[in-house]
C-alpha cells in the first residue's frame, strides 16, 4: 500500500535520506528503526509531502510525488509528530472532534480513554498548561479518530512514562485490526514487539528489512550496520 522507490532527501545541500527503498503492507505495523540522526523523521515527512525529495512514492498504487500535504493528508495517510504542536486557544475536545472521521463525543470520549487521558483533560487548551507527554497522547487521539489508510507515528512513547507503553501498544493494533497500516518510528524494543515487520535506518540508507525479531535483534547488536 506504500512504496517508497529511491527516495532521496536533501537539506541545505546534504543528503540526510539515500536512495530508500521500502515497502509497507495493508493492515501491516512496520517499525522504523536507528539511531539519533539517522533520517526517520525527514523520512516521515517527505512521505507526508512536507519536504521536496527525489525518487517516488506509491500510496495504494498510485504515485503521488505531485500531491501536496493535504491531499495526501485527505488520501488517508496522517504524520503524528515527534513534537506535537501546540493550539493555544484550542480545546482538546474541539481538536479531537475537527480531527474526527466520525464526529461524535461518544468516539472521542473512547480515544481519550484508550491513550489514557482524563476527562478533565478534554476541556483544557492545547498550550504549555499540557504536558510534553500529554499533547502526545492527545495528538495519538486525533490519529485514532481520524481513522487513517496509513499512520506514521513518529516516537509516539517518547516524552511518554513507561506505563504508558501498553496503551500505545493497544493503540497501534486497534488501527491494524481497522486494516490500517502503521509506520512506527520507536527506539523502544517493547514498542518495537507491535511490529510486523521492521527496516533499520543507517545514515539515511536501508540496512535491512524484515522480520521484525530479526531486525530487532540484529539492532540491537549492531544499530547501525553500515557503518564502519
Ligand atoms: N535543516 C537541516 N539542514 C541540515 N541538516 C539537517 C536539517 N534538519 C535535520 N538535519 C540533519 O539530518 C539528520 C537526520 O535528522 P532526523 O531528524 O531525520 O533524524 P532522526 O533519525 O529522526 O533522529 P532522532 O532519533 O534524533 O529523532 C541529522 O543529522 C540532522 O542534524
Ligand atoms: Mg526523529
């Protein structure tokens, strides 16, 4: 449902992501790994359309190197971010409902509660009053309800405690039984059992992808195997 073919992505003249090629299945989890600096989130984001690559990228088989973000976005494919922005002025409530596919308070009221956020917390205002990890989980929210074809979530459990890790977890498998696919950009290894599949991200290039005990464990010895 996604193909990535030698996708390439410069900034300020230097090449940060390096001819990738990836596949990620209908109903498939596929986790991104490697280690700081890698490229994951210039990876996201040109998948997204927020950078300008070479290459091509196939999204249920169409190519869709033309389309802006909000085309791609109105696709179905959603970018939660490492670093949620913030709304001031914006209620969590009327954020989660614009994000909606169906708008209703009882779906939100069921997203909420399943990313392990209080109720109280739906009345406040999306600004510094919340959390790193709180905004995190409201943003995890809106992909929920939003209903996406494909999910990339970029460290959805950083900035988030440990506890939380399972509810993350039962977040990503509610969108793969919806047979939505998930790209999931973690370090963790707990949060890395969700996947399907996973490819480890070396200086911006493909190491390997596969099976996901086996990719794990092979990053866990060795997380960036290109390197010499
Ligand atoms: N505007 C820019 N100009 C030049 N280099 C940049 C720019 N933005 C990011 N980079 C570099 O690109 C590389 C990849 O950054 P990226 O944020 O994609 O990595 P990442 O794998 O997501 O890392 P992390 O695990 O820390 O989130 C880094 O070395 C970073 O310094
Ligand atoms: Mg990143």
């Amino acid at each position: 449902m996604l193909e990535l073919r030698n996708l390439t992505v410069k900034k300020d003249g230097k090449s940060i992501v390096k001819n990738v090629n990836l596949h990620v299945n209908r109903g498939e989890v596929h986790v991104l790994l490697g280690v700081n600096g890698s490229g994951k989130t210039t990876l996201a984001q040109a998948i997204m359309g927020i950078y300008p690559y070479k290459g091509n990228i196939f999204f249920e088989g169409k190519n869709i190197d033309s389309l802006s973000v909000w085309e791609r976005a109105r696709l179905g494919i959603t970018l939660a971010f490492q670093e949620p922005a913030r709304f001031e002025g914006l209620l969590v409530k009327d954020y989660l409902i614009l994000s909606a596919k169906e708008k209703s308070m009882e779906n939100v009221k069921l997203a909420i509660k399943t990313v392990g956020i209080p109720y109280s917390i739906l009345f406040e205002e999306i600004g510094e009053n919340l959390s790193g990890g709180e905004r995190k989980r409201v943003e995890l929210a809106a992909v929920l309800l939003m209903n996406p074809k494909l999910a990339i979530l970029d460290e959805p459990d950083s900035g988030v405690d440990i506890l939380s890790f399972s509810l993350i977890s039962d977040v990503i498998l509610r969108m793969k039984s919806h047979n939505s696919s998930v790209l999931l950009i973690t370090h963790s290894e707990d949060m890395a059992n969700v996947g399907d599949k996973a490819t480890i991200l070396c200086e911006g290039k493909v190491a390997i992808t596969g099976e996901r005990n086996k990719v794990k464990n092979m990053f866990k010895y060795s997380p960036c195997p290109l390197k010499r």
